[in-house]
C-alpha cells in the first residue's frame, strides 16, 4: 500500500538520527501546514491543551507532554494526521476516552496526541435500528442519546469510559443477552496505519473486521465511525448492595452460585471487593464486599435473591432507567476514581478452587502491603454460556470465545502519588506476583480491556497467529507497531 506517499513528498522529515522531540516537533509542523488551526494545538498552557492533557484515568499518563494534539473532525483529518507524523517519523497516541491505564497506549510524551475527542455525532435509523457513531463520545453521552428512542448500544458498564472499549472486546450490563460490545459491530470506517480510509465489515475487509472486534485498539488503524445494532431498552431493575466483610463468604458463595448456574440472560452482575490503606483495628472497616446487581426488566424474579437474603449494610435496587444503571453507585464515579491506577486481569472456570485462592492471595497482599496503596480491588465478572452463545450467533469475536460459564477477574491498584519512583516500581512488581500466583485456566482469552500490557493478552487468544497475520498485512512496515504503544504481536 502506497496511499500515503501522496502527501508524504510534501512533508518534513525530522533529520536523521532526530530525539524524539525533534521528530515530535516536525510531525507538528507538518500538521500545521495541511490542518486549520482548531484542529491543532501545541501551547502546552492553553486550556484545551491541558484538559486533553489530564484526561486520563490513570493520572500517571497526564505527567507526559505531547508536543502537539490533533483534534479531527473527519476521517480525512485522522488520514492526514497519521501521514504526516509518519513523514517526520514521530511517535503519536490515539485517544478516545483515555481510561486504558497502561500508559503510551492512548497517551504519548514528545509525539503527536490525537485526540478524538471532537468526532462526536451519532445517528439513530429506525428502520434498519443501527446506530451510528464516532469515536469522541463517552458511552454515557450515547446511551442518553438512543435512549431517547428506547434503544442502547452495547458498551460500557460505567458512563464515563469510552468507545475504545469496544475494540477490547467490551463487556456490557447486557452482553449475557447479546455478546461482547464489539459483537454488536455491523460496519467500521477504519483509517489504516497508511492513511488509506477503508470500510470493514463481514463482507469488505472481513479479516480487518474479525481482528477489531475484540483484537485490540491502535493495531490495525484508527476507527472513525462504528455502525452497530442497537438493542430495545425499557426500565430496570437494578442497584447496589454492600455487606461488611464478615459477610465475604456466604456472598462468595452466591457469585459462584451465579456464574455457574445463572441461566437468565437479563441478569448480570459484577462482585467486587474493595480494601482501603486504612488499619482495621480488627473491625474490618477498611474493607466492603459491593455487589453491582443489573436485571434488564422491572422484575428480577428470584434471580439476586441469593444477594438479597444476605444481611447488608446498604441496597438501592429498584427501577431505574439504562442511563441511571450506568451511574450506578453514583454518577461521575469514572471521574472520581481517577488516580495512578493499574489494571491486571485472570480469567479462571467455575468449579475448581480458583475463585477462592485469588481472592485469598489478593486479602494477603492487601493485608501485607498497606501503605503501598491508596486503593485496591478484586472485581469477578461472569461469562455465561449465552453470552458466548450470542457472540458465535452473530459470527463470533477474535477472541473466539470459548463456551462459558467461566469468569474474568479484575485487579486494581490505586497507589499514593507521593510514592517515590523506586516505592512505585516495588509496589507494581509485588501486585504483579500476587496476580501470578493465581494460574490462569488453559484455553481461556484474557480480558485485554482489563489487562496490563505485560500479561501479552492476545498471546492467549486462540486465534493469535490470525490476529498476527492481519496485523502484518494491515501494518505491513510496523508504522503503528513502531510509534505507538499497545498489544504485542511478537
Ligand atoms: C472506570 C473504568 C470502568 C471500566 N468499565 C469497563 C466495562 O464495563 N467493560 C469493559 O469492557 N471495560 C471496562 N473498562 C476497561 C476499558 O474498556 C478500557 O480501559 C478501554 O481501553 C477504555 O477505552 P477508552 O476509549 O476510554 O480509553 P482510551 O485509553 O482512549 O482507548 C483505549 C485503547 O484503544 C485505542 N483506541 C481508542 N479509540 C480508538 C479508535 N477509534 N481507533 C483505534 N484505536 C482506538 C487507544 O489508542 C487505546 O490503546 C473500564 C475501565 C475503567 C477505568
């Protein structure tokens, strides 16, 4: 592919041998030239600037300073961009909502940031009941919109995180009834890592198509517009319910109850286990087990009486609406939870004793290591059967999901910002030996939307060597590979 030589011959080009500044300084200038200035910022003390520059769930990455950002509006701004920072040969971030905490992934120090902030329109058609967006929405801002026609699209379980979640894969309140978000995806605008614009869909580009659905963001090229189906919406009933931690075992036993045996798809939950840097003086209030109860439909039936029979501290279930689902426990709690926040992921069958020895491995560590974190949690998410089930009736992912129930675990670690970098880096290193010390189940996909760049997810895809080639025929000189971070495909 040559597409981008077009504009390239009119290019700067950083000298050769050029620091990283230099070439992040040149892809700027290039930029300038072929891009009106609201398209372009580089005063590092500007507002719009440093609201980019913040904006990221993981508030390590707002320490890095991109020497320009790029705010498209269309898919022929994302082309131009990426030519010309491949001409001056610096590197570049692409960023939707900026929640993957692994740093360089959707943030960059001394390159080009491309924000896609700006690219916000979204369309509803009634008669073929897909949905139309771009990428710079956060999900909340969509589920208002299609809710206004009793319809969602599948996505986050939090309205603040955005759309590159569904390149992850994208596990939704509703993928029990309808697949991973990325299931969901009918057609993509894609700007590949030449410039080139193309569509990918089941029946143009199918290969490019397979490895975007769940294969991971900033591979394989930048997606301007997703067309997806949308799914009917009516009331819910759904909330929070938080028992002290005395109570750990019998909810244990529930959510192990549920991921093995919950047959209806309308039923969802999450169950997570949160420990504060605060001592218990053996009253055990520096911790709380909190359950995220989601039942799509006014009446839930039986299906969280398991929960509900607990003794609690706190329950709020009753009828809400999808956008209040998302703001479940309370609005804004993306925003609130920023902080220098690391994700690691397991994923385990039901059945064995593997719930039990994570969570016991992370209670050690969290006992043994206060002071190393502000915050920590341990997060189960089940994956029924249906949910695999939905994703192979509509093609199936590139994770090609294996038949659950099975489950993935989420761990967070929320660390002080007044750690020393040696304090930062022990910290991090012995987080990581707690999660290893739980063995993954052969054969199952690792969650890359909850993974640390170091666990290599796709590696555990069955469908590795796949994603390998088409990354190699979509990529073919390593431009995104090279100057951008993300997934290994070595
Ligand atoms: C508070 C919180 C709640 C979460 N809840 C869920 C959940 O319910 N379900 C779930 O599955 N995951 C969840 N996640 C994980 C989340 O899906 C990932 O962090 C995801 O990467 C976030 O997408 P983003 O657009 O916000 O982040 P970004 O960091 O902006 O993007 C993520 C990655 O995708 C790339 N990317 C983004 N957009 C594009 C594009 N258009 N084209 C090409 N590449 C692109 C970026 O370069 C980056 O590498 C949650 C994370 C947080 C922090």
């Amino acid at each position: 592919m040559v597409f981008y030589s077009l504009l390239f011959i009119f290019m700067v080009t950083a000298p050769l041998g050029a620091s990283g500044l230099a070439a992040g300084n040149a892809a700027c200038a290039n930029l300038t030239e072929f891009l009106t200035s609201s398209k372009i910022n580089s005063d590092k003390l500007s507002p719009q600037y440093l609201e980019t520059q913040e904006d990221y769930w993981n508030a390590v990455q707002s320490s890095y300073v991109p020497s320009c950002v790029v705010y498209p509006t269309s898919a022929q701004d994302v082309s131009v961009a990426l030519q010309g920072i491949r001409a001056a040969g610096s590197r570049f971030a692409i960023k939707a909502g900026g929640h993957n905490p692994n740093t360089f992934f959707s943030s960059v120090d001394a390159g080009v940031l491309i924000d896609l902030g700006s690219m916000t329109s979204m369309l509803y058609n009634e008669d073929t009941t897909l949905a139309t967006y771009e990428p710079g929405s956060l999900f909340g801002d969509l589920y208002d919109y299609y809710a206004k026609f009793n319809r969602t699209v599948v996505g986050a379980r939090l309205a603040g995180v955005g759309t590159g979640l569904a390149l992850g894969g994208g596990l939704s309140f509703l993928s029990p009834q309808y697949g991973m978000a990325c299931d969901s995806f009918r057609e993509l605008e894609v700007v590949l890592p030449s410039g080139e614009i193309v569509t990918a869909s089941n029946t143009t580009n199918p290969d490019l198509f397979f490895a975007m659905r769940g294969g991971g963001g900033n591979a394989y090229g930048v997606v301007t517009k997703y067309t997806v189906q949308s799914r009917p919406i009516g009331e819910f009933y759904a909330g929070n319910v938080i028992y002290l931690f005395n109570q750990t075992t019998a909810v244990s036993e529930a959510i192990q109850n549920f991921i093995q045996y919950n047959e209806d798809p309308k039923a969802s939950i999450i169950g997570t286990y949160e420990m504060l840097p605060t001592p218990s003086f053996g009253l055990d209030l520096d911790r709380a087990v909190i359950m995220f109860l989601v039942y799509d439909g006014p009446d839930a039936g039986d299906a969280f009486k398991n929960f509900t029979d607990i003794p609690n501290l706190f329950n709020s279930l009753g009828i809400k609406t999808y956008p209040e689902v998302v703001n479940m426990p309370i609005p804004m709690s993306t925003e609130l939870s920023r902080g220098d926040n690391i994700f690691r992921v397991g994923v385990h069958r039901i059945g064995d004793d593997s719930y039990q020895t994570a969570l016991d491995n992370w209670y050690t560590w969290a006992e043994d290591n206060k002071g190393s974190y502000s915050l920590s949690s341990i997060d189960f998410q089940p994956i029924p059967k249906s949910l695999t089930d939905a994703s192979k009736a509509q093609g199936g992912n590139a994770m090609e999901m294996p038949d659950g129930p099975w489950y993935w675990v989420n761990y967070l670690i929320s660390t002080p910002s007044s750690l020393s970098q040696q304090d930062y880096d022990e910290a991090q290193a012995k987080f990581r030996d707690m999660v290893k010390k739980t063995a993954n189940a052969e054969g199952l996909p690792l969650f890359i939307n909850d993974a640390n760049y170091d666990q290599n997810p796709l590696s555990t895809f069955s469908t590795y060597s796949k994603l390998q080639e088409i990354k190699k025929k979509y990529d073919p000189d390593n431009f995104f590979a090279n100057y951008t971070g993300g997934w290994s495909f070595d």
